[in-house]
C-alpha cells in the first residue's frame, strides 16, 4: 500500500470513528472490508446467543454455555412421578434427594444400602456433604471397574468361587450391577 493511500485509509476510518463516537456507537465497526469480519459483540446479563456453535449466556455476570444453565434447571424441576419406581414425589425428603440423585427418598434408602454393604457409604456421606456428585460419580465408576476387573481375575486364576464378605458372587455381581445402573442414572442427572 502506498503512502498516500495509508494515510487516506486512516482518514477515512477517523471520521468513521468520530461519527460512531458522536452517535455513542462505540462498538459498531469503524473498519470495512480488511477482512476482520469476526467482531465480538457486547453482551448483558441473562442475554442468549450463538457463538462458536454454542449457546451462550451471562448470569451473574460470567460468560457461559447454556448446557450448565439447562442442567441446573432440569436438576431444579422436580418430575411428579420418580423416574427409577415410578412413585410419587410429593414427599419433601423426595424432591430434595431428586436434585442430588435424580430419584425419590426411597430409592435413595435403597440405594443407600447397597452403599454400605459395598462399603462405600462412608465416602459417599463424606462427598455429598461436600456437594460434590461429579466426584462422587466418578469414584463410582472406579469402584465399578474395580469390581468388574476383580470378579474376572478370580474366575480367571483361581479357577473357583470365592466368598465376598461373606455373601456369594452372586450377591456381588447384583451389587455392582446395582451400583452400575445407579451410576448411570446419575451421570444421566448430573449431565
Ligand atoms: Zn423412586
């Protein structure tokens, strides 16, 4: 670009700016056509728009996608049946337990049970009170795993059944599917 032709670039784009600054349009483009297309708009508190291929939103003054809003929403409504036995979910310990677990408090008694016969429910107190599911969630899956990868090398190597805490293998392998589908309706609410 030659000198002179910079220098009426610059000219022109002052005096775009100057108007935009008069007419108190600060974020409106003062350049035209070099190829900077991709300009940011501003946005405000509890506004929704595409960006990146994502819906975004301010709330409480922090930029995010809505995906975490609609998941903190969903958490929030309270379906009136439960989703894992179909019972009501009117009883107020059971919308509670439905925002951390997903499910009514009776199934929660259940399932916690079958935390404290896998010796896992001192954990999950622990976790929960810090208000940590997706911890929780994935300590679970390890657990899983962990029983999945044990039961095989037992059957495996030893060659014979052997007692798990004084139960039998099948009682553990309903544990751990238990724990499994528990998991997975959990990931489920937490997504
Ligand atoms: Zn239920």
């Amino acid at each position: 670009m030659k000198e002179n032709q910079l220098k009426k670039e610059f000219k022109t784009r002052d005096v775009e700016r100057a108007r935009n600054i008069i007419k108190k349009d600060y974020t409106s483009k003062t350049v035209a056509g070099t190829g900077y297309k991709k300009q940011r708009e501003k946005h405000s508190e509890g506004d929704i728009w595409e960006e990146d291929g994502k819906t975004w939103t301010i709330k409480n003054g922090i930029k995010q996608t809505t995906t975490k809003l609609d998941a903190a929403k969903k958490a929030a409504q309270v379906p009136l049946k439960c989703p894992k036995c179909s019972g009501p979910m009117n009883y107020h310990l059971s919308k509670k337990m439905y925002k951390i677990h997903g499910f009514c408090f009776d199934c929660t008694i259940d399932m916690e049970a079958d935390l404290r016969r896998a010796g896992l429910y001192e954990k999950y107190e622990k976790t929960m009170m810090q208000g940590n599911m997706q911890a929780w969630a994935s300590g679970l899956e390890q657990w899983v795993q962990d029983q999945v990868t044990e039961t095989m090398t037992y059957v495996t190597e030893e060659g014979d059944v052997e007692d798990w805490k004084g139960g039998d293998t099948k009682r553990k392998n309903d544990l751990v599917q238990g724990m499994n589908e528990y998991l997975k309706h959990l990931k489920e609410h937490l997504e």
